[in-house]
C-alpha cells in the first residue's frame, strides 16, 4: 500500500523549508530545502516516508535530477539497497550519453544520462527523484530519456509540487507523479 503523509508529518517538513524572497530574480520566492536538510528530525522523517512508500515498489534504480534530486535519491537507493543513477546537465557525464532538450523560460538546456545506466537488469524499473516540481520542463526530459533506454519509469517523485505552475501535468502523461507536499 502507498503511504502517505499525515497533517502534522506535513507541517513539520512545510515548517522545515524556508521562503526566500526574490531569488533568483525579483517576484520569485524560491523554496530553499537546505534548511529540511540540516533539520535531522524533518530529513530522518521525509526519508523514512520515502523509504516506507517505495520499498514493496519492486524498484531497480532511482534517477536522481541534477542536483538537489541526488541528495534525496542517493538516500533513498541506500536505504532501498538499489542502484542510484544520476541525470545530468549536459557535458558532465564522462561515458557514452543519450542527451534530452527541454525549455527553459529563456531559451532552451540539455539533460544527459549514460546510454548503459541500466544495463544490469532488463527492462528496469526506475524512480525519478527531484526537490522541485515547477514548470516540469526537466521533469519531462528526464522522463524521455528513462523512457529512451527502454527502462520501465514507476513513478516521479518530487518533494515540492509548486500546484499553481501546473508543471506536473507536462508530467503525467509519462508516468504517476507522487509529491511529497503541493505547495
């Protein structure tokens, strides 16, 4: 059975992320999970969420988006005993890629993964992770290149879905999507 978070679950982890106002720009007020991160009872708490609700899931890698997706998905393939695979900006994976463009609010960017990141198991079934659902633009080139290596994508997880952007419904039409808190 999917788990899910109870009220006060959730005000812990909303209460752990701080607002930061106009950054990167003015009129944005960005999510900053650092402070999640150096809370150990919010981060232990969201971590064992994640681990109960993935763990009958039959996964054989999470992906992890560039950056902030590997710090929860390194986590939780540890705790899932599975593989951790990392999606990368372009240029910054060393072997053989298979790369994914997507738009940005101002021009476009590249996301790569390793043709071979799930040669181990046929027909793997992977997990992508990431912090932050906004526009969905990364989300959705990662879910193709999951897709392009002819692995089984479960689900998408985010910790944050920002609801007002609509970003997850670029999303849906490649796999469930599952956020830990709709903000």
């Amino acid at each position: 059975m999917r788990k899910f978070l109870n009220d006060e679950q959730r005000e812990i982890l909303l209460n752990s992320i701080r607002d930061i106002p106009d950054f990167p720009k003015p009129g944005i007020i960005f999510k900053d999970i650092t402070t999640l991160l150096n809370n150990p009872k919010a981060y232990k708490l969201l971590m064992d969420h994640l681990e109960d609700r993935y763990k009958d899931m039959n996964l054989d890698y999470i992906a992890g988006l560039d950056a902030r997706g590997f710090i929860f998905g390194a986590a939780l393939a540890d705790r899932l005993n599975i593989g951790f695979v990392p999606i990368r900006k372009k240029g910054k994976l060393p072997s053989t890629t298979i790369c994914e463009k997507y738009e940005l609010e101002y021009g476009f960017d590249e996301l790569e993964i390793h043709l071979d990141a799930f040669h181990e198991k046929k027909d793997a079934r992977v997990l992508i992770i990431d912090d932050l659902c906004a526009t969905g633009g990364t989300a959705k080139a990662a879910c193709k290149l999951v897709k392009d290596t002819k692995s089984t994508l479960v689900e998408v997880c985010f910790i944050m879905n920002l609801t007002f952007l609509e970003g997850d419904k670029k999303v849906t039409p490649f796999a469930p999507i599952y956020s830990v808190l709709d903000i």
